[in-house]
C-alpha cells in the first residue's frame, strides 16, 4: 500500500485483502497506516499458503525502498489503486 506515487510504502499479510484494506482506508486500527494516510492499494500478491506468505513478507521488508518501487511499477506503473480489481 502507499500513501501516493513514490509516497510512503505499507506491506503486510492478511488472510483478508478486502477486509484489511477496507480498514486500511477507514483508519479503523490505530497504527502506521493511519498515521501516514496509506490507503491505496498499488501492489499485491497472493498465496494460499501463511508460510510462504510471511517469508515473502519478511523478505520484502528487507529490501532497499527502490527496489520496492521497482516491484510496484513493473506491473503498476501509474500507481493505480487496485482495490477496486479486488471487487
């Protein structure tokens, strides 16, 4: 998630990407989203396992924030939000 085009950058895992989202936009949990105005879904992706899910998760948070906008723009390149898609 981001705040805007090269703004701040959210990720996280979720067995509910419509739901989480829905709670991202609607400041419903206290926390970094929230403070940040991240409410836009610019990139996701999806596995059936949680294992697999948090690895790819901690392995993202690893990354140089370049690299994350690199991911993003591949298949994203005007930042649009995505959750719509999710619908």
């Amino acid at each position: 998630m981001a705040s805007k085009k090269n703004g701040t950058l959210y990720l996280g895992v979720t067995n509910s990407l419509q739901r989480r989202i829905f709670e991202h936009r609607n400041d419903l949990q206290e926390g970094f989203t929230k403070k940040y105005g991240v409410h836009t879904l610019v990139y996701f992706e999806e596995t059936f396992d949680i294992h697999s899910a948090i690895r790819r998760e901690k392995q993202l948070k690893k990354w140089r924030r370049q690299w994350k906008i690199t991911l993003i723009e591949k298949d994203n390149p005007t930042w649009r939000d995505l959750f719509d898609d999710l619908l």
